[in-house]
C-alpha cells in the first residue's frame, strides 16, 4: 500500500515539473502576436495550426480542463460552420457561416486571453506591468478587469442554479420558447451584480492601497525563465512565417 502511495506521489510530482509557468508579459504579448496572426492568417490550415499551438502550450502550462472547454468550444464553431456550408440554403447558409467564421477567426485571442485571465493573480500581473514601465492609470483598470470576470462567472452560474427552479433554461432552446422571461431573468440579475461587483472591487482596491505611489512589491516571483523565451521565439517565428507567406 505504501509503494502504491508512493508511486501516485512521484507520478505527481513529476507532472508538476513538467508543467512550467510563464511569466505575465510573455503572455500579454502571445495575446498581441494571437491578434497579429488573426489579420494575418493566410489561410484556414495556418489557424489550425496556430490554434494547435495554443492547444500545446495549454498541456504544457498543465491547464488540462479549461484545454478540454476550448477545445470542445472550438470544435462546435468548427462543425457549424461546415455544416452549415454543406446543408443549408442560400440566407440561413450566409447567417450561419458568417458567424461561425467570426467566431473562428477571433478564437485564438480568445484562448490565449482566457489562458492570461486563468493563470495569472493579481499581484503579478500588476508587479509585471510595473516593470514595463507603464502608468498606473492603465495598469489599474486591467488589474479590476482581471478581477472582474472571474466574479461575473461566478455569478452567471448562480443565475443558471435560479433560473432552473423557474423551470427557464439558459440556452438557445430555452430562448426560442421564452423570448421575454429569458432576457429578463439573465440581464436584470447580471446589471445589478455587475454594479454591485464594480463597487465592491473599486472598495477594495482602494482599502489594499492600489493608489499607492510607492513601488510594489510582490510575494511571488516574476522574471523571465527559459520557457518564456521559447515560448515567445516559437510564436513569433510562426507568425512571421505567416507575414512571409
């Protein structure tokens, strides 16, 4: 039994090690390289390609289940838009696939972006873009924004837990039989906690000294390692691959 206990520890141990953890500029600037490649992209296999990519720097960072709801998310936009080339007609072939294509075209920054918003805390986000030398009237509404979302998720799932006892399903479905009560039971609630989350982060952002002039200092450590340089090195080469192409 204590060998079992023993193996499950090493195997754990060892993923962890394998898994690495970059620091917050280098993924603030694969976000912008993801928004260069979304104009640039030459073609339909170079964003599969470059979303392969993501995928793999997910698996190496050890973000495994936010990895499997981008990826299911991702193949859903992928099926409806050809599907909907294939079997639906003229108006509703352009609706669809217009969409779809939108959505695809725009993924990449929307992977990346969660995967900034999913693996990075506060104080290091703001630590690293102190260090970057910019003013606090920027770095202040990213640092709430960051803060933001994760609340508002948080709280959208408590709306979905309330409209189910109302026998209202937060789904297309749902808003196909019940236009009206749909859109009343999720942007009422969502407004007034939007408000409310708004004012309380403002209260504690000012309580934690945010408008401190002083220099931050931070508990955790943030400086470049060598798997942000092969991070950046093997994106950028990508996205200049696409610029020459």
């Amino acid at each position: 039994m204590r060998e079992k206990t023993g193996t499950v520890g090493q195997s754990v141990a060892t993923a962890a090690m394998l898994t690495v953890k970059l620091d917050p500029r280098t993924k603030m600037y694969l976000l912008l390289l993801a928004n260069a490649a979304v104009f640039l992209s030459p073609s339909l296999e170079y964003e599969l390609l470059f979303m392969a990519l993501i995928f793999l720097l997910y698996l190496w960072m050890g973000m495994y289940s936010l990895l499997f709801k981008i990826l299911l998310s991702y193949s859903f936009v992928m099926a409806v838009q050809l599907l909907s080339e294939r079997f639906l007609p003229g108006v509703w072939q352009l609706m669809f696939v217009s969409f779809a294509m939108f959505i695809r075209k725009i993924y990449p920054c929307i992977a990346l972006g969660s995967l900034l918003i999913g693996t990075t805390k506060i104080n290091e986000f703001m630590t690293a873009l102190t260090r970057i030398g910019l003013s606090k009237k920027i770095i202040i509404p990213f640092a709430v924004m960051l803060r933001y979302l994760p609340v508002i998720g948080e709280d959208w799932r408590y709306i979905k837990d309330a409209m189910k006892l109302r026998g209202i399903t937060p789904s297309m479905l749902g808003f196909i039989r019940r236009p009206l009560m749909t859109v009343e039971c999720i942007y009422v609630p969502l407004m007034m906690a939007a408000s409310k989350i708004a004012d309380e982060l403002a209260v504690a952002s000012i309580t934690r000294g945010i408008e401190n002039p002083k220099q931050r200092t931070c508990y955790e450590r943030v400086s470049f390692q060598f798997s942000d340089v092969l991070a950046a090195i093997v994106f950028t080469s990508y996205v200049a691959a696409g610029v020459w192409i």
